[in-house]
C-alpha cells in the first residue's frame, strides 16, 4: 500500500461513522468508475509520466473524470 493511500486512510479512521461511510462510498464508485474506464495507449503513457514526475499535484474524482471525457472528444 502506498504512503499516502495509508496517510488518507488513517484520516478517515479519525472521521466520525457517517463519514467514514461517505468516503468509502467515494472511493468505491472512483474504483467502479475505473472499470468502465478506456484510455488510449498515448494517454496511459501520459499518465504514467506524471506518476512518475509525481509533483504532488492531485485531482479530485470529478476533475480526472471531466478530463478524461474531454480529451476522449
């Protein structure tokens, strides 16, 4: 498990029950969106650049989502 997917879930582990429950929500549709999810081989390749570069930048759920489509047009 990566350092901050353990940070993140650490925090949520501190939230109160109800949100806790939201955010496991989120996280479950981000992975139930990742299956329907189809990108190109440029854009995989871009992806794993950032990875990489890793500037600590991050994007919500909503943002990657609206650019992914958009770039799909």
């Amino acid at each position: 498990m990566s350092k901050l997917l353990e940070q993140t879930i650490a925090r949520v582990r501190d939230l109160p029950q109800d949100e806790q429950n939201s955010a496991a929500g989120a996280l479950m549709e981000y992975l139930d969106g990742l299956r329907d999810l189809q990108i190109s081989d440029e854009q995989l390749a871009e992806v794993r650049r950032r990875r990489k570069a890793d500037d600590g930048k991050y994007l919500s759920i909503a943002e990657a989502r609206a650019r992914l489509l958009h770039r799909g047009q």
